[in-house]
C-alpha cells in the first residue's frame, strides 16, 4: 500500500482533499463560525480575515459559515440521488442482461427517452406538480441517474453471461436470479463504484445548477 501510494501521490492528494471536504461538510452539522442564515448589514462586504476566515456577502452573512453548511447540503443531495439512480439502475442493468430479448429493447428505448431530458428541465417539471426543494433535485437527479447505471451495469453484466463459469453454472442447474446474485453483480461492482464517484461529481454540478435557479 505504501508502494502504491508513493507511485501515485495524486491519489493520496484526491483522498486528502475529499475527506478534508466531508470532514467540513460533517462539522457543520454541530458548528459553524457564525450562523450561516445570520445577516449583519453592517459587517457586509468585509474582506477576508477582517471579518471570519472568508469575509462576508451583500446581506454581511459569514462566507466561511455559508460553504461550510453548504457543503453538506450538496453532499447529502449528490449521495441520496446517485445511491438512489445507482441502486434502481444497477437492478435493472443485471434483469435486463438475465432477461434479454424484448425486454432489452423496451428498457434500452426508456433510458433513450429519459436521456433526451435534461435533469435541470426534468426537476422544473417535477417541481411544478411536488413543488421546489431538496426532495424534488433528489428525485430529479436520481431520475436522469438511473439510466447511466442501467446502461453500464448491462453492458457490463453482458460480458460476464459470456464467461465459461456462467455457463457451467447453469449445466449444474442454476437459475438466472441466483447466477446474477453469485456471479455476476460481485463481478461487475467494481466498474460500479467507479462510475459512483464520477456521478457524484456530476450530482453536485447539476444540484448547484438546480439551487441557482431557484429549484
């Protein structure tokens, strides 16, 4: 592990900046330097170190105070959405590959159509009939996610039908759902995960995107 660390240091920096960051996003659950709601009209427009760490905005609010807490609102909302798109569409991806045939067709034309809708136009709509806020950029984002992992998890999950051992598997008698369950998610879970962390990524951008517009 040290070998592999020292041979790739911007994996440990990666790893450092990202705790650091779910570490501040955690703090502000119990701390901030200053409520991050709390408007002093005198204090506006203060550079930083003269007033709290970072300044302060227009309404004097504590800059420091405000990424802190909103650090964990896009944290939150990013790993609820993605853990939901991943879960519904890693389901699919591995029935889909068990069931093929027109059932394939169906599900792949679905996510087309669900791909064609951008999710900040997905959550205005979901916003007009449930109304704004968190729940609804969760469900919007989830909504556009559950696609990218449906199409991964097929593709993938397709590679591994192919494989010798499945095929013995089934010559011993097992059914599609316990092949999928034993032998094929285990050996799809890593492209996964990969795809996990670069969604999450994507999740915060579009929940920002959301937040600017109101939504």
């Amino acid at each position: 592990m040290m070998r592999f660390t020292r041979r790739r240091p911007a994996f440990v920096i990666g790893i450092a900046v990202t705790a650091f960051l779910v570490a501040v996003a955690l703090l502000s659950l119990v701390w901030t330097p200053v409520s991050p709601t709390k408007m002093q009209i005198v204090q506006k427009l203060k550079s930083p170190f003269v007033y709290g760490g970072l300044g302060t905005d227009h309404f004097g609010r504590d800059v420091l105070s405000m990424l802190m807490a909103g650090a964990w609102n896009s944290l939150s909302t990013a790993i609820a959405a993605v853990a939901i798109g991943a879960f519904i569409g890693t389901a699919i991806g591995v029935t889909v590959a068990a069931l093929r045939g027109f059932t394939e067709t169906v599900v792949m034309r679905i996510c087309d159509i669900i791909f064609a809708v951008p999710p900040i136009l997905s959550a205005m709509m979901l916003g007009a009939f449930i109304g704004t806020g968190r729940f609804t950029a969760i469900i919007a984002i989830a909504t556009f996610m559950v696609p990218v992992f449906a199409r991964l998890t097929l593709g993938a999950a397709l590679q591994i039908w192919a494989r010798e051992y499945i095929t013995a598997a089934t010559s011993i008698g097992q059914n599609r759902a316990t092949i999928t369950m034993l032998h094929v998610v285990p050996n799809i879970s890593n492209q996964i995960i990969v795809q996990v962390t670069i969604q999450l990524g994507l999740a915060i951008l579009t929940e920002a995107g959301l937040s600017f517009l109101g939504l």
